[in-house]
C-alpha cells in the first residue's frame, strides 16, 4: 500500500491567529494535480484553525517534491555579487592584516596548512580567544600560494561566495515557502541587499561569517532534499556541510536548532519527530569539538582582561548590557544607519539598573520569547522569523552575556534573515489582499503581480534604499585609513577608533620620514660631490618632508591623547604614543617613558620590550656601555617570554648575540630604573 503522504502547505503570509467563530474544516485542504482546492472551505486572508495535529502531524516520509523557479535564485546571487564589484579594488583593511598579512602560515601557502589545522584563529596575535577557524584561514593560504598578496582575488572571492550565498537560500526559500516565489524572493532580497552585511563581504577575514551561514544554508537543503526523498545519501552530504561550517566557525553550532525548527515550520512534522531527526548532526558536533580539543588543546580559550574589547566583564553588567545590546541590533536591522567598524570602549556605555534602553531591551527580550512561542503554537511566517533571529543572534548576545565582549555588526549576519521573514510578513499583512494560498495550485502570474503590486512598489523602495546604503558603505572599507577616519564622526568614544586613526597618521610620518632620509642618502651619493645648488633644493625637500612628519606626528599624538583620556590604561594607545617619539619626532626619552608606561598597563605586549631593545642597544653602541647592551638584551629576551612567536625579538636577540655574545635573562631592578 502506498504511504499517506502529509499536506505540504504553508499557512498563508497574512493569516492571523484562527478565532473559534470562524468555519473549521476537517482538515487541510490539500492541492489536487490539475484542479484548485475548494477556496470556499476557508476564507482568503484567514489560516485553517489548527487543533492539537499541530504537534502530532503525519511524518511520513517522502514529502512532496517542491519545485523551484530559477528567476529568484539567479536573480539573488547576480545581486549578491553585483553589490560588492566596488570592493574589487579594495586593499587589506582591519583585520585582514592580521588574518593574512601577519599569518606566517598562511603566507606559507599549501606548505602552512598543516600548521593552520592545529593552530588558534589569532595565533600570531598572542591571544588565546579559542577560535579554532581553520577552513576561511586555509583559503587565504591557497590564494597566497597562486596570487600572493593581491587583495583583489580575496574580494572577488568573497564576492562570488556571498552570490553563491543568495543562490543556496534563493533555492531553500522557495522549498520552505511552496507556492509563494514572490514572498521567498522578497525575503531573499532584504538578506543580500542589507547592508549589515557590509562588515561581513567587503571585510576579507569577514569569509569565515560567509563560510558558515553558506554552508548552513546548505546543510538545510540538502536534509531538505532527504525529506523529499528519503535518500540518506543527502543526510550525509546534510552533515559534511554542518562540519564544514564548524570549520568555518564553531558558532555555527546554533544551526542544530534551525533543522527541527525547519521541519515543523515547513514540512508540517511534530515536534518528536523534529527533533530525533537531529541525531547525526550532534555525531558531527561532538566529533568536531573533540577535534578542537585535540588540535589546538582548549575549547574556551582565556580572553584577555582588556578594557578595550572586554570592559563589561571588568565591570561586571554583562546582563543588562546584553539587553541594550538587543535594542542597539534591532535598531540597526531595521535602520542600518550609522554604521561603524568598532563599538569597542566606550562607544556604547555599560548597562545598568537606571538605564532606560536596558529595560527597553529587557522588555522587549521577554515580549519577542512569548511571541515567538505563539508564532511556534500557530506556525506562523513571524513566527519563524523570530526564532531564527534568537537561534542565529545566540553567539553574538551569548558573547557580552559569558565574555563582557562588545557590540559588532558581523554577529547580525544571519540574524536579517530572520528580520527579513517578519518584514515581509507585516508589509504583506498590510498592502496585498488575497495573497497567494500555498494549499491551492498557484494563480496567474499577471494576477499575482496585480495583488503584489503595493508590496513590490514598497520593496523596491526598501531594497533599494538598503542597496544603495550598502554599496556606499562599501567605500569605507578601501583600506585603513578610509576606514578608520569614517568611524570617527560616529563613533568618537571609541579608544580603538583614536587609536586606528593616530596609527594612520604614524604611517604617513614614517613614509615622510623615508623620502627625507632617501633625499639625503640620494644627495650625499652624488659624485664626486653634490654642488651647492644640488645641496639647497635637496635641504628645501628635506625640510619639507621633516615638516609633514612632524604634523602627522602631532595628529597622531592628539588621537592618542584622546584615547587614553576615554581608557587611562590602554596599552597599545602608550606603545603609539612612544613609537611616534621613536621614529618620527625624534625623543628618546619620551619614548622610553611610554614604552615603559605601555609595558605597566599591558605586560604582555612583546612589542613594547623589543622596541626598548632597540633603543638601548642604539644607546649601547654609541656610548660603548655595555651594561645598556645587556638591558637591550633582557628586552628582547622578555618580548619572546611573553610572546614566543614574537620573531622581531628572536631576531633581534640573535643579532645582538652575535655580535656581542651577550644574551641576558634576567636584570636587576637597580639597573632596569637606572635608565
């Protein structure tokens, strides 16, 4: 006997909660080849009243096979790509200097991804955070060994995956939504053309985010496919995905929750049977973990104490900051404006007992749960897009609740998805009357086009507006300098953001710098010696090379006095600070006092001790001390203590070895405050 199989329907987009006045029906109508459902038995606008087959439907297996029009599809992933052409240009920015620049085994190419595969996310940065985020990493490898440093190919990739991203969900919308191409195709546009996901593509380490959510999205077609088939050959292929996203990152954890919640939305299955569905993913999950366990020995990490990127935990209002935190990631789905790279201290203060977007953001915490629970009684469109915003904002709230981490528009990735299914839900609930009932066989295109046309007219305005935002936020991301200096109308409280732009500003000193001292190597090597006029044009360049120099100093010097007025005890601000009287405006002692100052509020920051190296074994040579050439070389040897892969201090330490044969451990306090 052949199965029964279950109604495949979805409720439609603008039904509202049954009321027990309305007509019942026996069941769901279900569509008959070659003939609509009686619309009669139920009223246009208004869902069949469910009763307790909600949570105990038939889960038979195959479902219906779903079919797909490929206008959509295309239609996203053309977009997607077309979004980002303004990137291709782009160079390394934030980042994507330390995840490839500064990634020895990734500039190994395919020789380094052995070590990429047991090695932490920011190794190479002396921070243990716990990331272990081989595959994005192991990509930028393989670009390094056939393009080298050409941030144009990681753009374009970058690029062509967020495409194949609009691709994948493109063809998952129309399997969710049966029958309604045009809603599935709207809320496929709010996802690629929101521009949240600026950080995400035009951001090259961001391909990690695009990995995950792509092979997410995979990962739900294809256990799709398997319950239209019931193959478990795509079962298989379901859980290579979900590992390969685990590889991307190990956030991707919270997907275990969409496959149920996939299946009870959209395939009509009960909750038991959703949920023992999950069995061979949580094999994968384990395995991988383990797998992180064993590569690189911690699942957890030990974040840093660090005002800058941790202040909530040194202040203990992890709770109530993650509530305001809530209203800041609504806010910013529904109005992505302004938009800025960094939300580091103090750019959005701590929450508390008194603050008024803390209990906004409790409140509406608490009313988007019960919302959420009526929207998973009834089977409601809303319904699933609140749940997919809480699974896929987990990571990014669970960060400032377990951390004391900060705000970043990168964790909202996944989460417009989900505002993108309430969007198109309301505006539909609002403006088309009669919309498409996914249990009859589908209308006329002319017909749908008519009963859309308000909500097309208004979603070409929205997408729009959110396409036009997101290719002009794409110029922010040219390079360090672009970006760092458009954060800082928007976000001037930020210690970072001063930061970023003084260390701009420590780069064009240091290249005015060099053309000054090129001029004078170029002057002095003139043969069999440089004239008189030679001499005053080459002095009139210097002294205007010295010049500028000495303003980008002093700007540098303005955004670093800023940053430490906002965090008394930053660091890497001081390290500016001394670098600056270093290289560009020549004062040793001032930078031997903020090196040290630097080494007094971030002890572990190897630079600041080998460029103290460098400064005493100058002084050494010069003065023939030797007991400053042993402090140079305690320096060195500290910078690779506190950071063991730090290689200008190995380096160093070497030479200095070398020519000298000194090589000292440990120092003296007397002589380390002698000078």
């Amino acid at each position: 006997m052949a199965k029964k199989k279950q109604v495949q329907g979805y409720e439609n987009p603008r039904s509202v909660a049954p009321k027990p006045s309305l007509p019942t029906t026996n069941g769901p109508a279900k569509s008959v080849a070659g003939r609509p459902a009686d619309t009669n038995q139920r009223p246009l606008g208004r869902s069949i009243p469910e009763t307790t087959t909600n949570l105990s439907a038939s889960s038979d297996l195959p479902i219906d096979k779903r079919p797909i029009e490929w206008w959509s599809p295309l239609i996203l992933a053309l977009l997607g790509v077309a979004l980002y052409i303004n990137t291709f240009g782009h160079q390394y920015a934030l980042d994507d200097i330390a995840a490839v620049g500064q990634n020895l085994f990734v500039k190994k190419g395919i020789a380094g991804i052995p070590d990429l595969l047991r090695t932490e996310f920011w190794h190479f940065s002396n921070i243990s955070l716990g990331y272990y985020r081989p595959l994005s990493l192991i990509t930028f490898a393989l670009e390094q060994e056939y393009f080298k440093d050409n941030p144009n190919i990681s753009h374009m990739i970058n690029a062509g995956l967020y495409g194949l991203t609009g691709l994948t969900i493109g063809i998952l919308l129309q399997k969710w939504l049966t029958n309604q191409p045009i809603t599935a195709f709207l809320i496929g546009l709010v996802f690629i053309a929101h521009p949240l996901h600026t950080e995400i593509v035009a951001n090259i380490k961001g391909r990690d985010e695009i990995l995950s959510f792509l092979f997410i999205s995979l990962m739900l077609l294809a256990y799709w496919r398997y319950l239209e088939t019931k193959q478990w050959g795509w079962t298989i292929g379901a859980c290579v995905s979900l590992y390969l996203a685990f590889l991307s990152k190990e956030s991707s954890i919270v997907s275990l929750a969409l496959i149920p919640a996939m299946q009870y939305w959209f395939a009509r299955r009960n909750v038991w049977q959703s949920l023992i569905s999950i069995w061979p993913f949580l094999i994968v999950a384990a395995l991988f973990f383990y797998q992180k366990q064993k590569m690189i020995g911690t699942l957890s990490g030990t974040p840093p104490i660090d005002w800058a990127n941790y202040p909530y935990a040194i202040e203990k209002t992890q709770k109530s900051t993650m509530f305001k935190f809530l209203e800041y990631y609504i806010r910013l789905l529904i109005l992505p404006h302004p938009l800025v790279y960094d939300y580091s201290y103090n750019v959005i203060p701590s929450g508390g007992k008194g603050d008024l977007l803390t209990w906004a953001g409790f409140f509406t915490f608490v009313g988007l749960i019960w919302l959420a629970w009526k929207g998973f009684i009834k089977r409601t469109l809303w319904g699933f897009g609140i749940f997919w915003f809480f699974v896929t904002m987990a990571p990014g709230l669970g960060f400032i609740w377990i951390r004391g981490g900060i705000f970043a528009e990168r964790f909202s990735y996944a989460a417009v998805m989900g505002f993108g299914f309430v969007l198109v839900w309301a505006l539909q609930k609002l403006l088309v009357r009669n919309p498409v009932d996914s249990t009859n066989s589908s209308p006329s295109t002319k017909s749908s086009l008519v009963r859309y046309a308000p909500l097309l007219g208004l979603m070409a305005v929205v997408v729009g507006l959110y396409s036009f935002k997101t290719v002009e936020r794409n110029r922010d991301w040219e390079n360090n300098f672009v970006l760092f200096n458009s954060a800082l109308p928007y976000a001037p409280n930020s210690c970072q953001v001063q930061r970023h732009v003084a260390n701009e500003w420590i780069e064009k000193g240091l290249k005015d710098r060099a053309k000054a001292d090129s001029i004078a190597n170029a002057t002095n090597a003139i043969k069999p010696k440089p004239s008189l006029d030679q001499i005053k044009k080459a002095q009139i360049l210097i002294d205007t090379n010295v010049a500028h120099a000495n303003i980008h100093g002093r700007w540098a010097l303005d955004h670093l006095q800023q940053s430490t007025r906002i965090y008394p005890n930053f660091g890497e601000a001081y390290f500016s600070m001394a670098y600056v009287f270093q290289k560009i405006t020549p004062n040793v002692d001032s930078a031997k006092y903020y090196y040290k100052q630097t080494i007094r509020a971030a002890n572990a920051y190897a630079p600041a001790y080998n460029n103290l190296g460098v400064i005493y074994q100058g002084e050494g040579l010069a003065q023939n001390n030797r007991q400053k050439l042993e402090l140079a070389s305690y320096y060195y040897n500290r910078s690779m203590v506190v950071n063991p892969a730090y290689v200008d201090g190995q380096n160093n330490r070497a030479n200095l070895q070398k020519a000298t044969g000194i090589d000292v451990r440990f120092m003296p306090d007397s002589v380390i405050n002698k000078y």
